[in-house]
C-alpha cells in the first residue's frame, strides 16, 4: 500500500503540480473584502478536488466570514485505526506592495526549481502537497491507512474568526488522535523541522485622534497637538531602544523560561547570524538583548510597527497638521502569555502616556494564544521519522515564531497534540512580493506525508 | 480717480466673481507632476486677464518648473511716481483626502457668504482681488495711481524654486519701493493682520531602510529592527513630550527673543484659548511651554509629522517588517535661524541617534528663511490705513506662522521692505479640504487694494 503510493506520486508529479498551479490562480486573499469571491472559488476547488480523489462527506460549510472545507474518510471501526485531523489554509496574504512583483501573483510560473506565486508557499503548496498524499494512496489501494479527517479554512490570515465556532460546534465530528498541520518553514533544504511550540499574536491598531480637521502648520503650528508627534512618542515608548525590551508594565511577567533540556534543543538548530543577514538583508541583526538569535525568533515575544496611517503621504511636501493618525502594531506573545490581559495591559500603559491634547483609541484587531507542545509524544516522533524517509534528513526540533491562531483552540477544544511540519523555505517571501516554493520540497513533502500516514497506522 | 475705481470694482462684483471662478476651475496643484499642464493653464490664464485690462509688457516666463507671469504698468520717469512690485501665486495645494470635500474641490459652489473651492482663499481668491483692483482704475482712468510690477508665481506650495533664479536674473526689471503680498488670513471678519514677518521652514524626509525586502514578523520577529520601530523612536527623540521643545541640539541658539515692545505688539491681538478651540476643533491646545499661544503660532519654531509612508496601510492585520519607512517632517524657523543649519543638525542629531542595524538617509526638501520686517515703514503704514478706508476695520500687527519662501530672497536682492497683507480667514481650511473664501473679505479685499495704491502713490 506504502509502495504502490509512493509510486504514483513519483509518476504525477506533473499533474499535482498543475493541479496546484489551478489552486493557486485564485487570487483569494482574506484580509480584503473584494476578494471574498476568490476565497469562496479556493474554497469550491479544494472541495471538488476531495470529492474527486474519493474522500467522504465532503462539504464547504458555510460561515459569517469565508467557508470551511471538510471531508473525511473512516474505516470500519473494528479495524481500530487511528484518526488523523489534518489542518491546512486556502487563504493567502494580500500582494502589495504590487509594483515589487516581477511576475504577476496569481499567474504561477515555473523558474528553475521552483515555483512563483502568492500562496505557493503559504499555504497552498504545503496543502496541495497533504491532498496529493491522499490522492496517492486512494488512486492506488482505494483506501487510506488510518482514518482521515481534512479541515481546510480560508480565514488564517486573518486569525481565523469563523474556525473556533465551527471547532466548538463540531468537536465530536473532528475528535481525532492528533492533529496534523503543514503550514510552515525547513530551515534549509537539508533541515525539515518539528516545530513543537509557536507564539501567539496580539494585533493592535493605535489610533490618536488631534483637530478635527487637517490643519495648516503654518497658520496652526504650536497652537495644537500634532497626532503624528503624539502616536509616534507613544510607539517609542514601547520598546526599549538599546535592549529591545518590550516596556509595557507586566509584560515579562508570564514568560517562561526554557529549561536546560529546551535550551539544549533549539541550540541544535544550525541558525547563527551569517544565515540571519543572507535571509534578511538586513545591514545588522537586531533583537532583545542576552537572547541567542534561535531563541529571539521564537522563544521570545516581540514587537512590529507594521504601518502608519494619516497626513500626507504623496510626493513633495505639503505642510499639514493631520487630524488623525493611526498605527498597526503587534506582539507575539510566547507561554504563558495570553492576548486578552496583554491587551489590557497595553491599552492602559498607552492612556497613562496620552496626554489630554488628543483623542486616543487602541483596538484588538486580532489575537493568537501561544502553544508549546510535547515533542516526545509518539506521533510527533512518526512525524520525525516520516521527514527522515521524505527527505533523507533528520529533522530539527524548534519553536516557531509565527502564529496559527487556531491550534491553541484545537489542542484544547479537541484534546489531541498538534504536529507541526512543513515544506517551505525561508526564503520563500511568504507574506512579501515574489512568494515562491522549492519544487522538491513539494515532491518530498508528498512523499513524507505519505510515509506518515502509514507511520501513524502503527503509534 | 480713487472714486471712480471703487465705483466700477462695487459695480462689477458678479464679474469678478465669475472671473475668479473660472481660475479657480484649473486643478493647478504644483506638488504633482501630472498637473504641471493646468498649472500651465492657470498661469495663462493670469497673463490673459493681464493682458484685457491693458496691463504691459504681459509674459508668461519658462522655467525649469512651472511658468512665471509678468506683467507692469510704468508710467514717464518724470512724473517721478513710487514703484510697487505685486507678488501671488496660481498654485494650489494637493486635495487629499478626497472623500473629505462635501463639494468637488475644482467646481467653485457659492453657498451663502462663501465660495468654496480649492484655491479660494490660498492665493487665487486673494490674488485676483489685485487684478480686480488693477482692472478697476484702468478700465475707468485708463492707468493706475503708480507705477505697477506684478509678479505672479506657480510654485509657491512646493517652495518656489524657479522663482529666486528668475529675480536674480531679473533684479533690475523687479526693482521697487516696496513689495506688497497678499496672502494671508485676518484674525476674524473684523481684524484685518499687517503681517511684520513669517516663520521659515525646512521640509525633511527622513528615511530607515532595514531589510532587503519586507519580512514575515512571526519568522523575522526578533532577528532584525523593524525600520517603523526606528524610526518612530527617531521621530519621538525630536520634541520632548512634557515641554515641547525642539530637541534638536543648539536649536534654539541663534533664535531671537521678543523686545518689550514687539512682545506688547503681539499681545493686542485677540487671539485666546477659546479662539484656537474654535478653530481648530482640537480637545485641548498644546505647544512650547512657557509661550502665550499667540506667540507659539508666529514667533517660536515648531515640529511637525505630516505622514508616514511604508509596510501596510490596507484594512486588516498584515504581519510584515517593512523593509523601510520614511517620515515627512517640517520644522517652522524663526529669527535668526536658518534652513541650511538646521537641517545639517537635524542630519547630525538623526545619524547620532540611529542603531547601525538600519541605514538611514535625510533630505531637504524644501526650505524658507524666516523675516522679520519692520512694522513702522511708511509703504507699511499706508496698508494699515488702507485697510481701515477698505474693511472699515484698524488692523492688528502680528508675524505670520506660515513661511513664503522667497520673501526672504526678495527683501534681500531687490532691497525694498514687504507689504504684507490678506483677505484670507483662520477657518478658510487652506492646505484641507473643503477651503472656502469668504466673499465679503474679496470685495473689501478689492476695495482695500484700490485704496492702497493711492495712499502709496502718496508716500
């Protein structure tokens, strides 16, 4: 069953890249409201393309926001199998700034070994690559080796409003033995990684609100609070410039710190400052002081300006005292930090440094819990093992530094351990211009999530 | 003369409305390079009307930017009659935010006492007061009381940068007894302002660059400095947030302090808290500590933000690190500060402040030295009178928080004392959207022009 399966992924590669390629034409980007057609059309693809491999009860269920895609596949249970819920997104990132792109986002082109396109990497390659491990034993055996369960949601970009209802309401249906997600990065090509923790999120817009209208700064200069000064006096009032530290008062308070064992283990990873420049360009690397780069990037919270918005932001020089500005800021948060009193502690920190001359409003826009799992439960280890199989590398073992909103609500919701793996690569611009995803990390990554299925039969 | 030039300007107020409507039609916004061709219009459109109420020696002078417009009426040197040089601007500032106008900003709407259009009131509705008064004497004596220069510009909003290359050239042809301007606001309907000085300027973009291209901050968070993180911190080092001051180092070391009598000159006018209230529609008034407001809006520096350009302005919660951010921020200069100086120490203070993980760049982009002229010249004195004959109405004597940027360059290469006056008022909504002018302060505005160039044909 394992062999007939790998050899029908080696003999339609074409076809699942194709396949994937049809996928990623639709431009279906969450966060803006024009393009909820496009996450409906991703939605429908992913599916049709269940419903044609011969997964059961496939259904795109309807939400307030954009759908959810299930299907499943149970054997008899007498046979006693274990049950895998796997977990993957069809939604993708906005493209702009859209003049940075080389090739158009939603025409996907193959150069050399890899693949361009927004959403090749995040996630819809690493998706395509779970659907087309399906497909590979269901075309070849008519069956699956464990029972599968498929949750694909188009809101992930958007921390996933619509999800944790729908978990909520369905947790008998989705109960499963672990829980699978492929929605992440190797560190190179010789690196799979098993990430067994991830940060959470708080995403805050800081709004400051001055006159009531834009004003001259001649006629009004000194007469007034300008809310560019003000906001921009607030935002620097939340990190320490020479440490980085987050000033928040209570911040630090949670945070865990890493064991001698955890420490050991994310040490392992082969990330030092050379890797960390030709990643980002950067001139210099930077990051909360007496913390190692691996852990900064995951072990320990941050803060991002990502945008400010207000005033005058055209070409030359008008002179003007905006009436209001306004900032998106956010702070991933690592155990035991949670978004809601962080939050709360941000809101109040920032109305204790406003002064009276302006208006200000801080709004929770989007929130993550951070989650840390047991990187020695069995089918974590499977995971470990598939990777070796998939790759012909031993993976490494990491926290990551990203967030996936919904899996602290499945780990607690459905009580099963999350397993953490991925195709993509660092330098796949995910969430930037010219997202892209290695071919054969797409091939590999078909083969790994084969050889996990036939691993979990036997945890 | 005098009689029968306010007889014809009472006479033909419809005309003159509908003339400065037409000008206010052309979108001539000198800050965009797409409008260069109605700036072109408008200036045309200025030589035209120069031209039908038998104005001389009408040109509309090439430059490497937006065109010039020139026009004089000289009459025999033995008549021995005082020369005044007439400066205004065709130019007008940009109109965003667009969705804030309640009526299209280039189709002029009567409503009431006011005329609301881009322009109105900063400068079309001011300068074309003058080419109404120039049309009321010669339409009805056949020439004016003295001998006349006008000097029309396209470039004021962008800080005139054609306009010193073309007097230097043309500092003979200029030459003067004095030089009257008139674009400005009145404290109210009943204080007309002489305007003794103006403020300077230098105009700033400040720009962090960080990494080589945006990064995801749940991957990069905590690797790089987030150039928004810098920069806002840059940003905020620039004004204590207690006292207001420019923090900048040796600010204030060539700025001159009031003598008692101009502190009582400035003191007379009724400019209060309530007032800036009104005004500007703020919850509260700020500025330098230890200043009288109508001191902060005229003779002390000021800062301001105008916008913040980079990573994500959209609806939603993107999660990038920008690769780079870039601030517009100006500062108002006074006696005896310069641009030049300023901006290298603004350069020198940035670059002492900024962390080596980002490179940063500042540029000027746009400067005015500030003036301070003196309040007892007679050519001065006899706009106080005028005013009074035109407004019925003493004015008060104040400096000008805005900057003109080439006052300067006049008073010093054509050395004649500025005449500064204006019809404009604080809630015109110059530089915002929905300007206006009100109607009442054109005609007097006409009529106060009349008056002056008689009452300078006497000094």
């Amino acid at each position: 069953m394992l062999d007939s399966a790998l050899q029908f992924a080696r003999q339609n590669k074409a076809a699942h890249l194709s396949g994937l390629c049809d996928w990623l034409r639709i431009p279906s980007i969450s966060t803006t409201p024009e393009h909820a057609p496009d996450v409906r059309r991703a939605a429908d693809f992913a599916a049709q393309y269940l419903r044609a491999i011969g997964m059961d009860k496939v259904q795109v269920h309807e939400t307030t926001g954009h759908p959810i895609v299930y299907a499943e596949h149970m054997q008899p249970a007498t046979l006693n199998l274990p049950t895998l819920l796997i977990y993957g997104h069809f939604d993708v990132q906005p493209t702009d700034p859209d003049e940075a792109w080389t090739r158009p986002p939603f025409e996907p082109t193959v150069d050399g070994d890899n693949l361009y396109a927004r959403g090749a990497s995040d996630d819809k390659g690493q998706a395509f690559a779970i659907l087309a491990a399906l497909e590979s034993y269901l075309k070849t055996s008519g069956k699956l080796p464990v029972n599968i369960k498929v949750l694909f949601e188009g809101e992930e970009e958007i921390t996933s409003p619509s999800l944790l209802p729908y978990i909520q309401s369905h947790a008998d249906e989705l109960r499963a033995d672990a829980i699978l997600i492929a929605d992440q990065d190797m560190l190179d090509s010789q690196h799979p990684v098993i990430m067994w923790g991830l940060r959470g999120l708080l995403y805050a817009e800081i709004e400051v609100t001055g006159p009531a209208r834009d004003l001259h700064s001649g006629t009004f200069g000194g007469s007034v609070d300008n809310p560019f000064n003000v906001l921009t006096r607030l935002l620097a009032q939340l990190q320490d410039g020479d440490t980085r530290r987050i000033l928040i008062p209570g911040f630090y308070d949670t945070v865990e710190e890493l064991t001698d064992e955890e420490r050991a283990l994310i040490s392992q990873a082969p990330i030092n400052d050379d890797v960390g420049i030709y990643l980002t360009g950067a001139p210099k690397l930077a990051g909360e002081a007496g913390y190692p780069l691996a852990e900064r990037v995951s072990v320990r919270p941050t803060l991002d300006i990502h945008g400010i918005m207000g005033g005058f932001t055209g070409e030359g020089s008008k002179t003007v005292i905006p009436a209001k500005a306004m900032a998106k800021v956010s702070l991933r948060l690592v155990p035991h930090q949670h978004p809601g009193p962080v939050f709360e502690a941000l809101t109040s920190y920032l109305k204790s440094l406003c002064p009276s001359t302006v208006k200000l409003d801080v709004r929770n826009i989007g929130q993550a819990v951070p989650v840390k799992v047991d990187y020695k439960h069995p089918a974590i280890q499977a995971a470990a093992t598939a990777y070796e199989k998939g790759f012909g590398h031993k993976p490494v073992y990491l926290r990551g530094g990203g967030s996936l909103p919904i899996v602290h609500d499945m780990i607690r919701i459905l009580n099963a351990p999350v397993v953490m793996i991925g195709f993509g690569l660092p330098d796949d611009r995910t969430h930037s211009p010219n997202e892209k995803f290695h071919l054969p990390n797409f091939y590999h990554g078909i083969e790994t999530v084969i050889h996990y299925l036939d691993l979990f039969s036997k945890i």
